[in-house]
C-alpha cells in the first residue's frame, strides 16, 4: 500500500511541471503529458496535446495504433488525425513528416516541446467507410456523448514505449464522466465551468487498457462480492437505463463470480454501454471489447427489454470472462503486442473459444437457462460453425488472422472455438471421473503464468497435455493444430445426448444458426443464399434465392447498415406489418405481408433415450461441476 501511494504522489508531482522553456529533465525521466479538450470540440474534432518532455535523440517517431488488441484487425487510427503539427520551446512550428497512415516523423525532436493535432471520431465514418474499427475499439465525438477509447486519441513515441504518461481531460462541470483509468485529481477552471481531470498511466498500455465515456451519461455503481461494477449507459433517446439493466447485469456478473470461484479479479468493473440510434452517424458494429478492468459495448437503441438483457448477458459475460485469458493467460505475442507492427499467437482457440465457451456454460452452471436453452446455444454454435471452413487449421488461422482466407474465418473463433473448449471440458470430466474439466486446467495455468507471465506459443499445447491427459493433446493436435473436422456426436454420446433431425423455429436471417443472407462486397448489396428456401417465413413469400435485399420498411439496405437493419429483423413480432423490396435479375420483387413465425429442417440436441449411470454422471459433471 505505502509503494502505491508514493507512485501516485510522484505522478502526481510531475503531471503538474509542464515546461515552457528547456530544462535538464529529458523525456525518458518524465511522464508524457496528454491533454483532451472536449471544450474545444469543433465539427466533431477534438484538440489533442502531447508535451513528451524533452528528447536527446535529432529525431523521433509518434504512432498512433495500427491494431489495437482484442480486435485481430487492422484499425488505422491514424486515418483520423488532422492537422498534426510539432512546435519548438518557443512556439515556433518545427518539421514534421507523414510516414505512413499512423506514424509522424519528428525531424528535430531535440527542439521539440509539443505536439498538437485534432481527433475525428470514427462511429461518423462506419455508414460510409468499410474496414472503420469495430465499433467498441472505435471513437465518438458529440456534445451529448464522447466515447474515448483512448487509442484513438493518444499515440506513443518509439523511443518512449515504457513511459509513464499522465492524461488530463477538460470538459464542461456539468457533464457526467466514468472512467476506468486512475484519477489523481480534478482542477476546476477560474469561473467553475469547466473541470480538468487527471489521470495516471503507468506505460501506454495503461492508456490502451482504460477507456473512459464522458456526457449525457445514466450511470449506476452497485457491489457483486467484492466486485464495485459501474454501469454507465448511453440511451439517446432514452429508450433504456441503467436502473432497467442493473438486476440483469447484477445475476450475471454474481453467476460468473460463483461460477470463477478462486480465480482472481478486479476490485472495480466498468461497463460502458453506448445504444445506437440506427440514424445515418450512428455505429453499427454491434458487441463489445474487453480489457482488464472494462469492457465498451455497443447494441441498438430499438432494442427491446429482454432482447436486451440476452444480449448483455452474451455480450458483456463473454468480456469479464478475458480475466481469465488472455487477460490472465497468454502468449509473448499478446504480451508484447506491438500496435503497428503486430504478430499474432497461434491460439485464439483459447482466447476467444474457451472465453465464449465459459460465458454458454456458466449459464446453465449457475441455473440462469435451462438444459434445453443451453442444448439450442450448442447446436446454434455447430450450424454456424459450418457456415466456415472446418478443415483450416485453428493455429494457422490464428497466427495469420489479418490474412485470406483467414480473416474471413474469424468469426468461427466464437462458433467452433467454443465447441473446440467443449469437446475439451468433457474429455477432461471423462479422464478425472468428473473432477477435472476445461475451467480448472485454465485455473492451474493462470497459476502457473498470470497476467505478468506469458508462455511460449509453440510449446503451449505440449505444456496442456503434460498437464492432463494423452487424449487432450491427441485432439488438439488433430482438430486444432490438425485439419480433421470434429465429429461432435461421439462427444454427444458420452454425455447420453443425441442430434435428431426435425422441424425447429428459426429468426428471419438464420435457419438455426446458419445465416442465409451473403453479402456481394463487388455490388455493394446483400441477398439471399440458396438457404432461403429452407426458412419457411421467405419460401412462403415468395423470396428466392440470389435475390438482392434492396429495402426493408422504407429503408436502404447496404453493406455498411446491414448489421443495423438486419439485426432488427431479430426484433419483430407475429403480426407486424412487414415490406421489403427485392431485385431479381434487374427486376423488383415487392413483399407486403404481416410476419408470421419461421421454422426450417433442422437439427436438435436432446437427451437420448434410457442413458446410462456413467452418462448421466458424466453429464452432471460437466453442466454442474
């Protein structure tokens, strides 16, 4: 306790020196100085200063983050700067060059005193700009709301990567703020209008690690354990708010204590929950970012209560479920993740997967869904995952993952790395006779490792198998590292379940899971795949398939609004008034009906019949155990 507070008090000390002629402090002795001036915010664009102290070196690079981590794609967010200029202890304007799209060469960086540039948001650009950051990781700009992912606003120098840096952000008195990051202070302006607050970072991936959410902000704190969860939502229009959402958040996160037991966690949790109206400049990359402490989330606004409460419950336990990998266990790759110039760790089967496993299991481990709502999640998972190519090597996928045909397969991390972490878990309950399963080989490994410790990537899976059993590695060799889709039946039979074949209710964009809508990136369009025929709500109107979407109630289907307006299909109702306007080799097709429900030929987990004592334990173990 004494060492933390002495760290904070000399942070403290030195956010406050800014210097307006040079001294003898040089900038690897010293905290770089961000400042965020939301006062000054015009046309969308804030101000941003970096004062880096002063350089010894005739010249120096800033970055700002090519990839950010948790998003294994390529972000750009020096796409976003404007106006970047460099000026000398005088004030004078000193050589700059534009290396690339994130980095700025300083020419004579031993005159430098600051840097200043502008800040355009990126949820104003995701309608009209395909590769925009996924939403969560991205950047908004409005009076009523700023999200600061900080890696959009503040960037590093390459010879100062190991700096401490202190933030200070100005913003109006009156406006609402949370922030995960550490704050050392606040100083309001001479008249009281305005307030600055300080923060501390102790490298810059404390910056990267802490977003902050300023503005018209509805915010509830309320205790799970020993877990202070902040809730802080953005609604708007005041659809929803934080009071509605907290009973959901607060079973959740309880359930996911309970379920964790031992592993250790964070003091304090932030959830920040941005709700996009579905206008022109509103975000549509729906989900969410974890990062040690937080996790931002983005979901529609029209969205209505209980969608709403499934969809943070999916959402934002997968996040909180990172503390354990790769927030807690992880290779060098993350450890030492380089933002510009990224490797990527071949085991997003573990990172993603088993997270997305843990927050489907945990649910009918702790008595929130039924067996029959945790079988449908499961065979959900084994439709979608076949929409992918299940003979690509998870390992090689992941390593390459900015890559094609790789990086069109990465959404199956989240279908079959689920499956991969389940056929693990009862592989595991069947050796240990029921003791041992999939969370308590990431226990003994978050032991082993932790958030300081990082294994090596090319021996990880020799190190798993050494520590269960034969089996596990044989499967990760073969279905992981390996080619040979997985035969998810024979683990089924072990746990006395079976897939039957029969008539099962489907939305209007999936049958069970498997979507059957494509998008033609060449047309800029959407439509329908040959599945079309297998979804009875379509087939019975009339759709067919390789019919372009071209209009759903009045609105313009595109590319880049797809995830918006399909995504509200999921919303409607048995006797909704529907109209959507199809192309059909160069012709329009007009469906005006009211919405029924859909059903398709699909597949179903259940209980197989007169199971044995061995299964029925087995199955026990690993749902309750």
């Amino acid at each position: 306790m004494k060492n933390i507070l002495t760290r904070i008090s000399i942070g403290l000390l030195l956010i406050g020196c800014g210097t307006k002629s040079p001294t003898n402090d040089i900038a690897t002795n010293v905290p770089i100085v961000a400042a965020i001036d939301l006062t000054q915010t015009t046309d969308d664009k804030v101000p941003v200063v970096i004062n880096p102290g002063r350089f010894v070196q005739d010249s120096v690079t800033y970055y700002l983050p090519k990839v950010v981590q948790g998003t294994y794609a390529v972000s750009d967010f020096g796409k976003y700067i404007d106006d970047f200029k460099a000026f000398d202890y005088e004030g004078n304007e000193i050589k700059t060059e534009k290396v690339d799209t994130n980095s700025w060469l300083i020419i004579n960086a031993k005159q430098l005193d600051k840097i200043r540039y502008e800040v355009n948001d990126t949820y104003d650009i995701e309608n009209i700009q395909i590769g925009a950051p996924f939403s969560p990781s991205g950047t908004n700009i409005e009076p009523e709301n700023y999200v600061l992912n900080l890696h959009g606003f503040i960037g590093y120098f390459d010879v100062l990567k190991n700096n401490q840096y202190g933030l200070n952000v100005t913003a109006p008195a009156d406006m609402k703020r949370t922030s995960a990051l550490h704050k050392i202070g606040t100083v309001a302006s001479e008249d009281g209008s305005n307030t600055t607050d300080k923060y501390f970072a102790s490298r810059y991936f404390e910056i990267t690690d802490n977003p902050m959410m300023y503005g018209n902000l509805d915010v509830e704190e309320f205790q799970v354990g020993d877990i202070k969860i902040v809730l802080s939502i953005y609604s708007p229009n005041k659809v929803h708010t934080a009071a509605k959402i907290k009973e959901t958040v607060f079973k959740m996160m309880k359930g996911q204590k309970t379920y964790l037991g031992d592993i250790n966690s964070t003091p304090r949790y932030d959830i920040y929950l941005y709700l996009a109206t579905g206008t022109t400049n509103s975000p549509t990359g729906f989900g969410a970012l974890e990062h040690h402490t937080s996790t931002v989330v983005v979901l529609p606004e029209q969205i209505d209560d209980e969608a709403l409460a499934l969809a943070m419950i999916d959402v934002v336990s997968h996040e909180f479920f990172h503390i354990v990998t790769p927030l807690s266990v992880h290779s060098e790759d993350v450890h030492y993740f380089d933002y510009n110039n990224p490797t990527f760790s071949k085991h997003l089967w573990m990172y993603e997967g088993v997270t997305e496993y843990f927050a489907t299991l945990f649910q009918v481990n702790q008595d929130l869904v039924d067996e029959e709502e945790f079988y449908e999640k499961i065979m959900g998972k084994i439709q979608s995952a076949s929409g992918f190519d299940d003979t690509m090597s998870f390992t090689k996928m992941s390593e390459n993952i900015l890559e094609q045909p790789y990086a069109s397969n990465y959404v199956n991390v989240y279908e079959k790395g689920a499956l991969i972490g389940m056929c693990i878990d009862i592989l595991m309950r069947e050796e240990s006779n029921g003791n041992r399963g999939i969370l308590s080989l990431m226990k003994e490994l978050s032991l082993k490792y932790g958030k300081n410790k990082p294994f090596e990537d090319d021996k990880i899976i020799d190190e798993i198998t050494a520590m269960t059993y034969p089996s596990i590695g044989e499967f990760l060799k073969k279905h992981v590292e390996g080619t040979t889709p997985i035969n998810y039946e024979e683990f089924f039979v072990k746990v006395g379940l079976t897939i039957k074949s029969e008539k099962v209710a489907t939305n209007y964009i999936q049958n069970s899971g498997a979507l059957i809508v494509a998008g033609n990136q060449s047309k800029g369009t959407i439509f329908f795949t040959e599945l079309v025929e297998e979804n009875s709500f379509w087939a019975d109107n009339g759709a067919k398939p390789n019919d372009d979407i071209i209009e759903i109630n009045g609105t313009k289907l595109t590319l880049q609004n797809a995830n918006s307006i399909l995504g509200s299909t999921l919303q409607w109702q048995e006797g909704d008034d529907v109209e959507v306007k199809l192309g059909r080799a160069g012709e329009e097709v007009m469906i005006k009906t009211k919405i029924t429900k859909s059903f398709t030929n699909g597949k179903k987990l259940s209980v197989a019949d007169n199971p044995s004592k061995e299964q029925l334990d087995l199955r026990n173990a690993w749902l309750k155990g």
